[in-house]
C-alpha cells in the first residue's frame, strides 16, 4: 500500500488519543511543553506533528519532533521496535537523513504507557522531525527515480554491512527497508529550474516493515511505488533500477525474478488495502491511495507482457552506463 504498512491486519487497538491527550503524553514521558501538535496520517499507529518550546525544567528553544504511539499488537514485541529505532540512528550516523528518537525522562528511547480509555499498552516514541515533500506530492522525473533506486541500495548495503545487533542475521543476502513508498521518502528541490527541478532526498520515513531478505525484494519494491503517480509508470522501472545497480548489481537470476515481484507488490497491496478498509471504514481514503492507479498499472504490465516490460527496463538501466553523471528525464 502506498501510505503504509502492507502487513496483513491483526487483532490490534488503533490508538485513538485526543490532541489534549497527546500533549499530555509528551508532558508526562519525555518532559517537553507543547507549543502545538497536528495529527498526522498514519495506517495502524497514531502520529502527531509536535513542536514544543523547552522542557519541564524550563530549557529554551522550539524544536519539533513526531510522536509515535505504536498499536497494540506491535506494541507487545518491544525489541522489535528496538531494532527498528535503533536502525534509524545507525543510519542517521552513517549520514542517512533518517529520525532518531528523544529520550525519556528515564532516559529509554521508548516506553511503554496506558494511552487509552481501555487502559491498553502502547509504545510511545518521539521522533526528530524530518522536513521536505513526499514524493507522492510531486511530478517525478528521471533524476528522482534515480536517486530513490541508488538510496535503497545504499541504506540496505550500509544496514547489512554495518549495522549489528543479536536479532538481525548477516549473510549474502540483506537488511531490506521494506516500505520505500512515495509517502516514505521525502525530498526536496537543490535547483531553481521549473523545467528540470533536481531533487535530494532530505528524510526516509517509517522503518517498521523492516525485513531479512534478497536485495531484489527492496528495488522491486521501490520500482512498484514509484509507478503509482508517474505519468509514465512502465518506463519508471529502468530508472530505479540503474540506480539501486550504481551500488549493488543484482544477478541474472534476480533480474529475471524482477516482473514477478513487482507484480506480485502490487497484488498484494492492493488486496491487503481492500480488506482492511473494509474492517477500518474510517481510514478508506488513506487506504486506498495505492488502488487508485495500482489496478490500472497491473493491467497494462499483464497486457505488455513479462519480456516487453522488462526489455524496457533494462534498456533504460543500460543506457546509464554510457552518461555520466547519470541521464535526465531528455536523455544523456
């Protein structure tokens, strides 16, 4: 799904906190004055935009930051959402633009609290706030796709090659973000030109789908949300994947796998979305922002044909290798 978390549903308690409620919450946990906070979409968590002014103690400054209330089934695996927080400040030191967390009072980069009426248990965390636009909300060009290819392989490379910890495996195959959709990423524009705006990716959101896998799984990924606003959708494929093989070539036998698993992502969102908006009625039209093109898109990859679409792709992926720096949306 294009807004989130594709896992399929659970027995889980959405958060629901009132805006009063949430404020108190970053009073009460990490010691902050709340000047404002704004909710923010979110697929099973509950997300605010908070900017606070200082501490309990009377320390100057505004600073913002997202508070994240985690569901309660995700809420019961603590050390998941240890590994996943303690990711993102891997990366962040590695020079990823990525979030990482306020500590608690106790000085905890999470805790576990009473965040409802039904007095249920949810994770609590606040996030360092990370600016820019989410590619969803802008007109994509050759350049961009580029870059989000060439950044998932360079997260997952950094995450597999450097990152440690006693939950996380190391072999030939690699740390997947999981979720690299075009509301994940958010960029913004390093020129001036209207024509030929240059995008740099400025935050990467939401590490939650983290996952063990082939490196493929992460670009088929990246390549099936990429397509979901693109004026051109099978001629963005070729752009994601010159990029993600700047830094980790894939082999014949994942290329050769790429038509299926792109296929099969959007599949599998889009079912995943429709069965949870029927339980969730409420959330609808965040849930279905992929289905709004995704069938459409299905279709006509079916309709091309597995070699057709593919023969695009790496012809595209091909040409790179002749133009440096990397060709624009005109060509090298």
């Amino acid at each position: 799904m294009s807004s989130g978390n594709d896992c399929p549903p659970q027995t889980f308690t959405k958060p629901a906190l009132s805006e009063k409620e949430a404020a108190e919450l970053v009073d009460r946990v990490f010691g902050l004055n709340v000047s404002w906070l704004r909710p923010l979409p979110s697929y099973d968590d509950q997300n605010f935009h908070v900017c606070v002014s200082g501490n309990s103690n009377g320390a100057e400054g505004a600073h913002e930051y997202v508070l994240k209330i985690t569901n309660t089934a995700d809420s019961q695996e603590p050390e998941l959402i240890q590994v996943q927080t303690q990711a993102m400040m891997f990366l962040s030191a590695e020079g990823f633009p990525s979030a990482t967390p306020y500590l608690t009072k106790d000085g905890s980069i999470m805790s576990l609290e009473s965040a409802d009426p039904g007095n249920k248990k949810h994770m609590v965390r606040l996030l360092s706030y990370l600016p820019g636009t989410p590619v969803a909300k802008i007109a994509t060009n050759a350049q961009l796709l580029y870059e989000v290819g060439k950044l998932a392989a360079s997260l997952d490379k950094a995450l597999t090659e450097k990152f440690h910890h006693p939950s996380v495996k190391s072999l030939h195959r690699g740390i997947n973000h999981g979720d690299l959709n075009d509301h994940n990423i958010l960029v913004d524009c390093s020129s001036a030109s209207l024509e030929n705006p240059q995008y740099r990716v400025s935050g990467i959101l939401d590490f939650s789908d983290m996952s063990y896998g082939y490196y493929v799984f992460e670009v088929a990924i990246a390549i099936m949300y990429m397509m979901i606003e693109s004026p051109d959708p099978l001629g963005v494929g070729g752009h994601v994947l010159a990029g993600f093989e700047s830094v980790v070539p894939l082999t014949a036998e994942e290329r050769g796998a790429l038509f299926l698993l792109v296929s099969g992502r959007f599949a599998q969102s889009l079912v995943i979305a429709a069965h949870t908006a029927l339980l969730y009625p409420e959330n609808e039209e965040y849930l279905m922002i992929t289905a709004k093109t995704g069938w459409k898109h299905l279709m006509t990859m079916f309709e091309m044909g597995q070699e057709a679409v593919e023969k695009k792709w790496f012809e595209t992926a091909q040409a790179y290798t002749h133009c440096t720096p990397a060709p624009s949306v005109g060509g090298c």
